[in-house]
C-alpha cells in the first residue's frame, strides 16, 4: 500500500522557519510528481509547492513564492517542504501528496494518495 507520513510541524514564531518532511512508501517515489498542500478549517485545500518526480522543476502557490522552498530525495523516498518567514496565515494543516503521473499540477484532482497531515501553528 502507498504510505505518506508527514512530520516536522509544530508551533512557530511569525518570522520563524520549519521544515516538514514525508517520507514515502509503497510505490516507486522516483517516477511520480508530488506536491505540499495545506488547508485550514472552514477552507479549501490549497496548493503550496509541487515538484515533478526527477526534482527538475517546481512550482508555488502564489501565497508562499519566495518563502517556502519544496525538495526531494529520491534515493530517501522524502519529500519535504522548507518554510520561510512564517506568518500567521501560514497556519494550517499540511498535506504531502503522490500525483498520478510524473508531472504535477496545482489542484487536488492530480494527487491519488494523501498523507494524514501534520499541523502548523504559527503564533507569538
């Protein structure tokens, strides 16, 4: 079966920085997309960082372009997503995501397996 466990989130300090990390399971890490979403209660999902399944390339949300930065190691089957200058809204709950295909788009509708989510709060 295809794992993906989150780890990494916590409370921080606006200004601050946290790293998440997924680690991966049960399928072959290197030959798909994967993507960070986040959502806060009351709200949709939103796209954060996606990175097709080489590492080539990726992509942000318009909310987090120049503070957050998403990587891989493929040799690791990890995925994680460094966040910069945190602000209040940046508070939610994150998602890791195995796209469908090798290449990722910035909506839910390309993600097949979802991780349980871990939780940033972000507070002084």
């Amino acid at each position: 079966q295809v794992h993906l466990v989150e780890s990494g989130g916590g409370l921080a300090q606006p200004g601050e920085s946290l790293t998440l990390s997924c680690i991966a399971s049960g399928f072959s890490f290197s030959k798909y997309a994967m993507a960070w979403f986040r959502q806060v209660p009351g709200k949709e999902r939103e796209f954060v960082g996606g990175i097709m399944s080489s590492g080539l390339l990726a992509d942000y949300g318009d909310n987090v372009k120049g503070r957050f930065t998403i990587s891989r190691d493929n040799s690791m089957n990890v995925l994680r997503l460094e966040m910069n200058s945190l602000k209040p809204e940046d508070a939610a709950w994150y998602y890791c995501a195995k796209s469908s295909s090798s290449v990722f788009i910035p909506a839910n509708t390309g993600y097949d397996y979802w991780g349980q989510g871990t939780q940033v709060t972000v507070s002084s």
